[in-house]
C-alpha cells in the first residue's frame, strides 16, 4: 500500500483501521481509499467532464491566517500534494473553529 509522505501516524492509524475492518466485506476498498484516498466520481474515458469550481466557504476568510497555516502543515506532512496542472473539480473548503483555538479544515464535495 502506497503511504503519503511516509508518515508512520498514517501507519498506525491504518493498523488500527485494518483491526476494525476485519469482517467488513468492503474492508479492501476501504483500506485503500484511507491509504490512498477516494475517488470522488467514477468517470470512464467514454464520460464528459465538466470543468467545476467553486469559491471556497465564508469561514475561510473568517480564519484566513490558520487555514493557511494549516494547510501548510498538512503539505509538510505529506497529506497534501501540490497539483501539477489544474484539476477539473476543485472543491471549496471551509473551516470549524476547534476550542484549543486551531480549525478543522473542511472539504466541501458537494460544494
């Protein structure tokens, strides 16, 4: 299984994941979609794809310093990539504010 950025938090917290799945009958989509991450649609090359977009939600601008900073973190980490060209959907994002003052940053995929 492929692992982002090598991060061992990402290998335990897999373990963890194959544990709890291990009577799931979709235990082996599942583990690769965490390990991975998911396909958001199912295109086939027969299927046209429309270019969407979407502005990302007010509560980014309300924490604009700490989603940056976060995002930021999470590409130092290996839980992001930088996009080599621009995808097709971008989906916006959102922020929650936590009670330790840090945000959850939040992918909007129904946008």
């Amino acid at each position: 299984m492929k692992f982002l950025g090598g991060n061992n938090s990402i290998t335990a917290k897999l373990s963890r994941w194959e544990n709890e799945l291990r009577n799931d009958p979709d235990k082996c989509f599942l583990l690769a979609g965490i390990s991975n991450g998911f396909r958001i649609s199912d295109i086939t090359r027969e299927t046209r794809v429309i270019k969407a977009e979407s502005e990302n939600h007010l509560s980014t601008r309300k924490y604009a310093n700490l989603v940056e900073e976060e995002l930021k973190n999470q590409l130092e980490l290996g839980c992001y990539m930088r996009a080599s060209c621009s995808p097709l959907i971008i989906s916006p994002l959102g922020a929650i504010s936590k009670d330790d003052g840090k945000i959850r940053i939040i992918h909007d995929v129904i946008g």
